[in-house]
C-alpha cells in the first residue's frame, strides 16, 4: 500500500473512531446490543401464534416506532440507533398481525372451548 493511501486509510478508520457516534460512545453499542431484540423478533416468527403476547409485541413496536423518530432528533443524529429501533417495530408489527390473522381465521373447534 502506497504512504498516501495508507495516510488516507488511517484518517478515514481514526474519523470512525472519533465520531461522536464512534464505537468510543453509548451511540454505537446501544444500538448493536438492542440486535438481539430483533433476533428474538425474528425467532419469534417460528413460534405459533397463539403463544405471541400482544401486550409484548404493542410494546416493541411502539418503542421501536418512537425512538426511531427520537434518533434523528437527537445530537449527534444517530442513523444505527434509528435503523435497528425501524426493525424492532416492524418485528413487533409483523407479531401483531399474525396474532390477529390468527384470531380472525381461528378455527370453530378452538373457539367452542
């Protein structure tokens, strides 16, 4: 690698780590941990309707639904925190709409019990 290439690699990598959302700050590791939310969103896709809370899933995707809009408000804006709160409402989201889909086409036998 050339000097000034590695002069201008070396600039860009000490930027990122200087940034006022850098991984030197809670800005970048809140929202890598907050990933697991929408892991255990995802997870959650494979388990049957029926067992999915409602009050959880409300609260997930409402949550996730506000601080996306809290994360472009704040200083620095912070596009990872917004990008991964957009994912956690949407798992919340899709949760919700199985549970009603389930609702709606319940069968009669489980109804009558």
């Amino acid at each position: 690698m050339s000097a000034p290439a590695a002069a201008q690699t070396t600039s860009k990598f000490q930027a990122f780590l200087n940034h006022p959302a850098g991984p030197k700050t809670i800005f970048f590791w809140a929202p890598m941990a907050k990933w697991a939310l929408v892991a255990a969103g995802i997870k959650d896709l494979s388990r049957p309707a029926d067992k999915l809370s409602v009050s959880q899933n409300v609260a997930l995707a409402a949550t996730g639904f506000i601080w996306v809009r809290y994360s472009f408000v704040i200083t620095p804006v912070n596009y990872s925190l917004a990008a991964v709160n957009f994912f956690v409402g949407s798992t919340g989201m899709a949760q919700l709409y199985r549970i009603w889909d389930f609702n709606r086409n319940k069968p009669a036998s489980i109804v009558s019990k």
